[in-house]
C-alpha cells in the first residue's frame, strides 16, 4: 500500500502510465484479505485513472 500511495518515494521512476502502481493493483487484488479490499478501495477513490484501468481487468 504504501509503494501505491507514496509515488514520490516508491516510485519516483513511473511514468504516466505508473506499471508499478498497477502491479500493485493486481498484487493486492491476489491476497484477497478484508485489508487488501480496504486498500484497493482506497486507491480507487483517488480517482487516479490508472488505478481504474487495472481494476478493469477484473469486472
């Protein structure tokens, strides 16, 4: 969580598509844990567009 939220520290590298913060995405929708879920709905209230575009992948 914290690698997704704190882009300037964790990944300062990104670019606009961020492929490290949809591996997040994908990682914490593999643990599938009551926290993991609290996390991704977190992220996906940022609005941030590529939080939403991993999400697609799983509708």
């Amino acid at each position: 969580m914290k690698i997704a939220q704190m882009a300037e520290i964790y990944r300062p590298f990104d670019d606009e598509m961020e492929s490290t913060l949809r591996k997040c995405i994908h990682a914490l929708m593999g643990i599938q844990t009551t926290k993991a879920h609290k996390a991704i709905k977190s992220l996906s209230n940022t609005g941030n567009k590529n939080v939403k575009y991993a999400l697609e992948n799983y509708k």
